[in-house]
C-alpha cells in the first residue's frame, strides 16, 4: 500500500513540474491497466444537497463559450463530436479532466477553436480519459466523464465541458469531482439541470460509457494528455499554450 501510495504522489508532483515547465502530458501509470469505469473509479452516488461532499462556489464557465450554445454535440462509441459533422476539418482532443495541463490548454490555445466551431469550420472529437483516479487515487476523473456524457443528451456539452475544467481542483490531488460538486458546476450552465441530468450524474449511469471512452484513449495508442491531432496530424506541443500561437497551428491546417 505505502509503494501505490508513492506512486500516486510521483505522479502527482511531476504533473505539476510538466505544467510549470509548459510540457503537454499527464500521463497514466500503465495504459493497459487504467480506469475502466467498472472498478473502484466508477461513479459514487450523493444528492446534491450534501453539504460534506458539495465543494467550494463554482466559477462560471468562460463568457466566449456561449458562442458555441447552438453548436451540436453528438457521441459515437467513446468520442463525443461538437460541430457540423460535415466540416471540413477536425480536430481530436484527448483530455483527462484532472488534468492541469488539459486545464491550462483549455484556458489557453482551445480558445482558438470556438470560432471556427461556431463557424462550421472545424468540429472536435473529443476522447475523455479517466487513468488519473488509478495514479492519484478517487474517482473524479470517472465522475467529470460521466457528467460531460450526460451533458450531451441535455444539448450542452459545449458549455459543460468548460465549466469542468474552469473548476478544477488547484492541487491535482485533489478528488474534488464528487456527484455534488459537478451538480454546483452545472448550476452554471442556464438550462443543464434537470431530474434525468442530475440522475445520470448521481447515480453514474454512463459508467459503462466512461469505460468505452477510456478504451478508445488506449486504442488510439495514447500516451498523455493533453493530446491534440489537427486532420490526422499530432499538433506541436509546443503550441497549446497560448491562444494565438495555437491559432497559426490551426491556420497551417486551413483552419482560421
């Protein structure tokens, strides 16, 4: 037990050292052996009133998301799309919501993509993985997961989604995703809640979905997250981090 627990302290520290050094991965102890939804990650169940498990005030999601509030949110196996599934291009992320450095992309260089998203420019697939609750112990990354499934069927992914991760938890170690919390999270977002939403979100009923999610990751041979593949091309790391050098990554691909 003292070994697994250092590991998960490992893990933790050296996300930290990745995100100030401006690095682009959190990554999983052991691919094949990673959160499934069907162990001890699995979502736990609460009501939203339980004052213990409710965490702090939840922030807003960013005023820019709200140009995305049309935009459609539609899921194939493990991969949840926003955008016309016509368009043009597309962009894959992969992401684990406790992830600082998908945090710090999200706040930074994602900003790039809402225009042409809006636009129909672009749409994004997005592969949401959950290997963080087996390095630091939890089930945050499992319950994110499965409440951004249930956002989709609510028709707001988009917002959701940046609700999430403007409320994640400063210390990585942190399991601050409980059912209550991310039921406060979605309090943000005008016209998420709602008895099936917050059903889904309490009682973990796409528990089977974060499991095929956190497949597809594997399967795409994923070795961390952040990841981003512009048009089947592995995006530079080095451009995630800022919204305008990201913008001229895009605009390399022909998208602006």
């Amino acid at each position: 037990m003292a070994v697994r627990k250092a590991g998960r302290i490992v893990t933790a520290v050296a996300a930290t050292a990745l995100l100030a050094g401006g690095a682009a991965a959190c990554g999983p102890e052991d691919l094949t052996g990673g959160s499934s939804g069907d162990d001890k990650a699995s979502a736990s169940t609460g009501g939203s009133g339980a004052a213990a498990d409710s965490g702090p005030e939840a922030k807003a999601p960013p005023a820019g998301t709200d140009a995305l509030a049309k935009t459609p949110a539609t899921v194939k196996g493990g991969v949840i799309t926003v955008g016309d599934p016509k368009a043009g291009h597309t962009v894959k992320l992969y992401e684990d919501a406790r992830c600082p450095i998908c945090k710090k992309f999200e706040d930074t260089g994602a900003q790039a993509l809402v225009k042409p998203v809006a636009e129909g420019k672009v749409k994004v697939q997005y592969t949401l993985a959950s290997f963080l609750d087996k390095n630091l112990g939890g089930s945050g990354s499992v319950n994110a997961a499965n409440a951004l499934r249930a956002s989709v069927e609510a028709g707001k992914f988009p917002q959701y989604h940046a609700a999430v991760f403007a409320n994640q938890a400063e210390v990585e170690t942190d399991d601050a995703y409980t059912p209550a919390f991310l039921l406060k999270i979605a309090d943000k977002v005008d016209g998420l809640r709602g008895a099936e939403f917050d059903k889904a979100v309490q009682k973990g009923t796409y528990k089977k979905w974060v499991g095929e999610a956190m497949q597809a990751f594997t399967d795409d041979g994923m070795q961390g997250t952040p990841t981003v593949v512009i048009d089947g091309k592995k995006a530079d790391s080095r451009s995630l981090f800022d919204q305008g050098t990201f913008a001229e990554e895009l605009k390399a691909s022909g998208i602006s």
